[in-house]
C-alpha cells in the first residue's frame, strides 16, 4: 500500500523521476519555441546565454532555499505551508493567492498557445471569426480546440497524479530529444551568423533578456505542491528542485547556442517559430522544421499540465485552512485528486479562449508579479524559520542558509521593482494593474468571510513540532 500523509487524502505514488519531469516540463514549455530569435536578437547569442546564466542564478538561490524547505515540510501545499508555520494565517494567505494568480494566469495561457501552435502548423486554421478583443480576432476553432483541450487536460489530472505523471514524462521525452537534435545540427551543420556577440544593444540588450528568463524557470515550484504525492526521500525531493532547475538552464542555453548557428538573430526574430525555423535552415528540411513545431506543443502541454496540478493543490490548501470556500477541499477518494480545486481551475480555462489573445498576455504578466511576490514571501519564510527555529529538522539544510536567504530576498525584491512604475518592464495601467487590484479585492472578501485562526489547525495536523 502507498505511503500517505498523515491526514490520509494523498498518496504518495510519485516517483522520483515523476517529480522531476513534472517540474522540468513546467519550466520547459512554450517559451523556448517563440522567444528565442528575439532573445539573440537583442542580446545576441553570447549576450543572451549571459543573461540566462544571470536569470538562473538568481533563480537558483531561490531553488536551494525551496529545496531546503521542501525537505523539511514535504507536504501538499508547499508555500502555503512554509508562510504559514513562519508567517501565520495573514502571511500565508498573501504568499498562496499570489501564487494562485501566477498558476491560473499560466494555465490560461496555455489554453489559448495550444490552438495558437497549432494555427503555425495546420494550414488554415484560424476559421469562423467570431469577435475581436483589443484588436485580435477570436476565432471559433481557436474556442473550440481551447475549451476541449481544457477539459481533457482537467480529466487527466482528475484521474490521478500518476496518469498526469506518466503523460508528462512521454512529453518530456520529445522535448529533450528535439533539443538535443538541434545542437546535433548546430554541431554538424552551423556557422557563424551576422549577429555580434552581444548585438547591438550590448549590455542593454543583455538586461533585456534577462529580466524575462524568471518566467521561463517559473514551474520548479511545483515540486512543493505535490510534495505529498512523493514517494521519495525528504533530502531527494529538495535536490530534485535544484536539478530541475539546472538542467532548465542547459537546455536553454543550448537552445540559444544551436539557434545561433543556424540563422542570424534578425531573420530568426521574424520567424513566427524562431526554434522551428533554426532546425529547418541547419537540416535543410521542412519536414524537420515542423517536427520541431510540435515538440513546442509537447512543451505547451507539459507546462499546462505541471501548472494544472499545482495551482489545484494550492487551492486545495487555502481551503483545507479555512481561507476558501470548505467545499474546495474535497478530494476524490478514488484517484485521491482535489477534483473540486481542478474542476474551478479547468472551467476557467475553459472559457479562456473566449476572450482573446490580448486580454491573457495582460493575465499572464499580472500572475507573473503573483508568482514574484509569492518568492519574496518564501524567502522571508526562511529566513525567519532559520532565525526562530534552528533547530528544526532540515534534511537537506544549506550551508551558510542565512547568507543565502538575504540573497534570495535581495535578488527577489530587485526582481519585483521591475514590474512597478517607471521599470523598462513596468506592468500596464489599468489593464495588468486592474487585474491585480481584482485579484486583491477578491482575496479580502475571502479572507473577510473566513476563520484565518483555522489555519493554524494545518500546521498541527501536519505534525510540526519542530524534530
């Protein structure tokens, strides 16, 4: 029989190669397929793999410090947890509905690049127009492919964490393998390209690309959420985190490499799939090219998957502490899934498709300032549990953890200013901003209609005493 956790609703049935593709398939999703021609292009191909060894290191900090808590609190909820053992109710509450926005906003996202991918490679499929949204046409095909795919995606994961596991590992597998067929194409085929080391931007165009490679490493925290689904050791689930992110980086950086081998970053950028043209020029085929288009879908499905389970669980654990609606707690009893938690999430998405192109950049970009702030709320969960509890059992503890933690926080706090007024990147007013106020306000009349005190009753019941 699987192991469980002490309240007995999951089981752990997650093995240590399921928990690492689920993160690395987060992290590894759409982005790479799209972004890459403009990343050499204004940062070039030596400026953009700089910028991705800046992004990951700051990315990394925080990794080492989810690891570190991870193993000490390996349950579902992951965030919700750690805030709420160092921070209480009102500090754990912030900390997991920000989150909460940034995993809705990524699923909802997906919903709509999948019938978006599939327009790149099916000839003719933007069909039956049916309104237009700050000036992009909503297309029927585009709400019909988006809301099916939203409920098979929701089915699956409502089946079992171990059928969205396995489904996640084939995906996985065609993403890797694609990857690594085009550094084999960049090794036999590829020359130098026009584009400077640097382009012409130099370390402007460096920063450029460094402030978005957060976005692309967002998804290793979907280990702690399902961390009571994995039957693995406390210290191998905090390690996992670190590798996850790890390999993240080389694969992205070697994206970059191969990409620009095969095409200068000026041409690459006018491709509509930078990644898929790159594979077609160093292979001279087009058919090639198109394989690579539907690794891009792998890599969409595999992120809406990852970010699917994640933000059921969050949910799941605002509503076991009393801070949602009761009724978000259930969990079935037969796939040990929070089927109410998933169902809200995948009815949302559902409806994505309905609203237009634009409308969910500007969701995406609002929970991508959700996601920061639940970092900063995780490292400040650090460092106080450092501080009032050292002696806590840490399986896998940092060395120097309270010099690391005043990083984290640092680089984490420095990241946040860049999405405020007067930032290069600062978000629109009152389209991005709006939805955070709306995410803000729906938050306090949660929280109004609740017992916070009852959250304390998670923490007891997940046996921290501190050994």
């Amino acid at each position: 029989m699987a192991n469980t956790e002490p309240d007995g609703k999951f089981s752990r049935v997650l093995t240590r190669r399921d928990v690492f593709v689920l993160a690395f398939g987060a992290m590894v999703g759409w982005g790479w397929i799209i972004q890459s021609g403009y990343w050499i292009n204004e940062g070039g191909v030596t400026g953009s793999i700089l910028a991705f060894v800046l992004g990951s290191f700051m990315v990394a900090v925080v990794g080492l410090i989810y690891g570190e808590l991870a193993s000490s609190m390996p349950f579902v909820g992951g965030e919700h947890v750690y805030s709420m053992r160092a921070l209480g109710p009102i500090g754990s509450f912030i900390c997991t509905w920000s989150l909460i926005l940034g995993y809705v906003g990524v699923v909802v996202f997906e919903v709509v690049a999948f019938p978006s991918a599939l327009a790149y490679v099916v000839p003719g499929f933007n069909a039956i127009p049916l309104w237009s949204i700050a000036g992009q046409t909503v297309y029927g095909t585009w709400v019909l492919v988006g809301g099916v795919g939203a409920i098979v995606m929701t089915y699956l994961n409502y089946k079992g964490v171990q059928p969205a596991a396995q489904f996640q590992t084939i995906l996985t597998l065609v993403i890797g393998l694609a990857g690594l067929t085009l550094a084999i194409g960049a090794v036999a085929n590829g020359h130098s390209t026009s584009t400077p080391p640097f382009a012409d931007s130099g370390m402007a165009g460096v920063l450029t690309v460094a402030i978005m490679t957060p976005f692309m490493f967002v998804g290793f925290d979907v280990i702690p959420q399902a961390a009571g689904e994995a039957d693995v050791s406390e210290r191998t689930l905090g390690l996992l985190i670190v590798a996850s992110v790890s390999v993240a980086a080389l694969f992205y950086i070697l994206v970059i490499w191969a990409s620009g081998r095969a095409l200068a970053g000026s041409v690459l950028v006018e491709s509509p799939l930078p990644a898929a043209a790159a594979m077609e020029a160093l292979f001279s085929s087009a058919t090639i090219g198109k394989i690579m288009a539907l690794a891009g879908i792998a890599g969409i499905l595999t992120s809406w998957n990852s970010f699917l389970l994640g933000g059921s669980r969050a949910i799941y654990a605002l509503a076991e502490s009393g801070m949602l609606p009761e009724t978000l707690a259930t969990v079935n009893p037969e796939t040990n899934t929070p089927s109410r938690a998933l169902a809200l999430i995948g009815g949302l998405s559902a409806l994505s498709p309905l609203f237009g192109k634009q409308m969910l950049i500007w969701i995406v970009n609002a929970g991508g300032f959700g996601i920061v702030i639940a970092w900063v709320m995780v490292v400040i969960s650090f460092l106080v549990l450092r501080v009032r509890e050292p002696e806590m059992n840490r399986p896998l503890k940092i060395p120097g953890g309270k010099a690391v933690g005043v990083l984290g926080l640092g680089l984490t706090l420095g990241f946040t200013a860049m999405y405020l007024p007067g930032a290069p990147s600062a978000l629109q007013w009152p389209f991005e901003w709006g939805i955070i106020l709306l995410w803000v306000v729906l938050g306090i009349g949660l929280v109004s209609q609740s017992h916070l005190s009852s959250g304390a009753s998670q923490v007891e019941s997940h046996g921290f005493d501190g050994d």
